[in-house]
C-alpha cells in the first residue's frame, strides 16, 4: 500500500475517510491504534493551522496557509477587518 501525499486539507480528509473504511471492511490493512495515531497527527495539525491564524489575526494579517489554500498574506486595515467582521455576523444571522 503507498503512502498518500498529504498537502491539503482535502488529501487529510481523504487518508482520514480510507483509513476509517479500512478499519470497517477488518482484515489486516488497518488498526484501531493505526487509525488513531493518524486522527491524533491530523487534530495536531489542524491545532497549529488554527494557532497560526489566530496568530496572524492578531497582526492584522490575512495569513498565508497552502494547507487550505488561502491567499498570500498581506496587511489589513480596521476598516477591512470590521467590514469582514460584519459580513460574517450577516452571514450567521441569514
């Protein structure tokens, strides 16, 4: 079995989806421990994602993450951030 490239949240998704399948067919592909490790690997990550935004919030940067995607960082102005805030707040309203 070769090993998924892991560089996107997609592909994290996707080795989460075939390693749970694995574990629900039985056999010998999978274990529980394995298939625990590897959600443990993927909350780490996702918690260093989310650490490095907040972080870049607190600048008052738009942060630069290829994992998601995202656009390259750059500087945001109170104006932006309050219009970005307020259409958030619209959004979760509608």
């Amino acid at each position: 079995m070769k090993a998924q490239k892991l560089s996107t949240v997609s592909d994290m998704r996707s080795i989460l989806a075939d390693e749970v399948d694995r574990l629900r067919k039985g056999g010998q592909q999978t274990t529980p421990g394995t298939v625990n490790a590897i959600v443990n690997a993927c909350g780490k990550i996702l918690s260093s994602i989310k650490l490095e935004m907040e972080y870049n919030k607190m600048l008052g940067l738009t942060p630069n993450i290829g994992f998601i995607n995202v656009e390259k960082s750059k500087p945001r102005n109170r104006k932006q951030v309050e219009a970005s805030t307020e259409q958030k707040k619209i959004s979760i309203v509608k």
